[in-house]
C-alpha cells in the first residue's frame, strides 16, 4: 500500500508550487507535481532512504529532493507524513523556521 498524507502545509506548498510553474507552462507544473507525489509514493515502503538535516530540525525528520525542490517528512508517522516541499535554494534559516512552524 502506497499510503502517506500531506500535512496541510504540504498541500499548500505544493499548490504554490503548481501555480508557480504553471505561469509560464501549465504542462510542466502538471508533471513537477506528478513526480513529487510519485517520489513520495517511493518512500512509504521505504520511509529511512532519505538523508538526515540535523542543522535544520532536531525532528526525527527525513529529507529527499526532487529536481530543486526538498520533501522533508516523517518516516515513523503511519500513514507516512510530508511535512512540507521546499524550493532548495531557500535559506536554511527559512526552512528551519517554516518546519518549526509545522509541528
């Protein structure tokens, strides 16, 4: 079973994310999301492939990357939980806040 859930957060950023990409290719933000969720697909069987981010969150968070963007999740969580999707190039400050933001 390919179960997992978005916190709302998540589900924001990936709607952000969408509307983003779709200004310019509407196709393209189609498939960017696609593949985010199919990545995310991948680690529920799997939870522990992604990397530590200790510098970010003392969470027992884990961190995987799609083309620029960060998923950080929890793998212990049943269903499997995705914190939030991240642009890569945002400030670790800013993404250390947006995650204790998110708890």
């Amino acid at each position: 079973m390919n179960a997992f859930a978005l916190h709302p957060g998540a589900f924001d950023d990936l709607a952000v994310i969408r509307r983003d990409v779709a200004e310019d290719n509407p196709d393209a933000a189609d498939r960017l999301v696609l593949e985010i969720l199919n990545v995310i697909r991948t680690l529920v069987p799997f939870p522990h492939l992604g990397f530590q981010r200790p510098q970010l969150t003392s969470r027992p968070l884990r961190f995987t990357v799609v083309r620029e963007y960060v998923i950080a999740y929890a793998p212990d969580h049943k269903p499997l939980l995705v914190v939030a999707v991240i642009h890569g190039r945002r400030s670790p400050r800013v993404m250390a806040a947006l995650l204790r933001g998110r708890e």
